[in-house]
C-alpha cells in the first residue's frame, strides 16, 4: 500500500512540472500571435500567396484584386472600415467622400490603387503592395511604383490599427 501511495505521489509531481513547464511556454506562443489590425490582414492576405486570379473571386481560394482586399478585412472583422465590398472604383470614391485619399504618405494597411481604377491592393511597406495578379502568381508581393505597368493613382488611407515603429 506505501508503494502505491509514493508512485501516486510521483505522477502527481509529474503531472504538477508538467503543468509549470506549459504555463512558462504560453507567453512566447501568445508574442507570436498577430496583435494589430494591420498584422490580421497582412497575415490574412499574406496566407494567399500564390492563389490564382478569377474575376469577381472574393476567396477563399481564388481572387480578383477587389476580392483579396475585402477578403483579407472581412476575414477579420473589419469590412467596415473599408465600406464593405466594393469595386476599385467603389473603394476609391468611398475614401475619397471621407478625405482619405493621398499620392502621398502611406502606412501598414492602406489600400494602393492603380491606373483609372484598373486595380487594387494593400500597401505592407518599404514600397511593396500585396495584390492579386492575373498572371501564373496570382496573389503576389510587388513595388507599388514601376512594376505593374499601369500608373500608381493614390494611396486609400484606412483608419486600422498599426504596429509602432
């Protein structure tokens, strides 16, 4: 009976390291856990990597330019803040009616648009935009200047949540 006291001992001890050694490892799991609204969607957009083009594709697996940016907000709870479903067109007069348009200053999250309102994409910094392409990439990263071959036209300012720099 006295060894079947001290071996349930034993598993209690175990059972009590175990519990510890897990409590000390959840702060890194939750560090590396998205924690702005930029950081959603970018990881939202970013999952779609290599996704091919369709017209009117709003997800989960294909994607017109549109498609990707609604999908990557909604995905998140945040249609909102971009007017909802839009195309690139309805998107640009949508910020343009509420003064958030630019050529200039763009931050983590805003929407890129290209040409007379042929395209659309999510601006992630250091000048690169994720879109979605109609070519064999499909959702891709790029320069927002000199690479798509239509005309940078303006920066759509959202009003998401950010990383500090």
């Amino acid at each position: 009976m006295a060894s079947l006291r001290v071996h349930s001992v034993r598993v209690g001890l175990i059972a009590l390291l175990i519990a510890a050694f897990m409590q000390m490892l959840a702060p890194v799991t939750a560090a590396a856990t998205p924690n702005t609204e930029y950081d959603l969607i970018y990881a939202t957009a970013h999952a779609k990597m290599g996704d091919q083009w369709k017209e009117r594709g709003r997800g989960p697996n294909v994607f017109d330019c549109s498609g990707l940016v609604w999908y990557a907000f909604h995905s998140n709870g945040l249609q909102g803040d971009i007017g909802g479903y839009r195309s690139v067109a309805g998107y640009y007069n949508w910020f343009k009616q509420r003064g958030l348009v630019s050529k200039t200053d763009p931050q983590l999250g805003d929407l890129v648009v290209w040409g007379n309102n042929q395209h659309i994409g999510i601006y992630i910094g250091n000048g690169q935009a994720i879109s979605t392409l109609i070519t064999k990439h499909g959702v891709s990263i790029h320069p927002v200047k000199g690479y798509l071959g239509i005309k940078f036209k303006a920066y759509l300012h959202t009003q998401i949540t950010r990383p500090s720099v």
